[in-house]
C-alpha cells in the first residue's frame, strides 16, 4: 500500500477522532480543558493521555466504538500494519478503506464474521 494513501487515511482518522473528542469537549467542560491544553504529544498518542476508562464511559456506545475502532487503525499505521485484513491477511482494498478508515477486515472476512455473529 502506498505511503501517501497511508498519511491520507492517516489524516482522515485524526479528524474523525479529533471531531468525536471535540463533541465530547462541548457536553462536559472538564474534557473540554484537558482537550485545549493539559495534552502534550503528538497527536497520535492523545489517545493514550486522554481515552481512559472513564472517557469511554462517557461517551455513547457507538462513538465509544467508533473511537476505539480508529485509535486502533492509528496504531495499525504505526505498527505497518495498517490496510491488511487481521484475519485472512489480505490487503484490504483503498475504496473500502476510504469509506471506512478504521476497517480492519476485507469485505469478505467482514461478511462472514457478521453471518456467524447472527
């Protein structure tokens, strides 16, 4: 997979996580400090300063989701990992990817995990 498609999709995490943080910030003012400077880092590892358990709890279920979902393709990038399905291994094609930054297996894995979870 490409480097720059990789910083592309990169990118897009960020700003989904940035935008589910940001929401969070606007319902409680104590996020919203720790969000506009107790943070040091890069912005990858905000993740690891600021989602702790009781973040997550606040958080509605599908965002808690969604959030945990990119933080952990974020930490795919970092690893090299990122774009291959975890369970059969494949690459996982780039117009599935640009629909869904955070996915971590190819339609057909992603499929059959769904059918079996039924």
């Amino acid at each position: 997979m490409e480097q720059a498609f990789i910083e592309k999709m990169k990118e897009q995490l960020l700003a989904q996580k940035k935008v589910i943080l940001e929401s969070l910030a606007g319902q409680n003012t104590d996020y919203k400090k720790i969000l506009e400077g107790g943070i040091s880092g890069d912005e990858v590892d905000v993740a690891s300063d600021v989602v702790d358990g009781q973040l997550l709890e606040s958080l509605g279920a599908q965002d808690s989701n969604r959030l945990q979902m990119i933080n952990n393709a974020l930490d795919r990038i970092k690893q090299g990992s990122y774009g291959k399905c975890l369970k059969c291994g494949q690459e996982i094609p780039q117009e599935r990817l640009e629909a869904i930054p955070y996915a971590f297996m190819c339609i057909q894995c992603q499929t059959h995990n769904e059918r079996s979870n039924r």
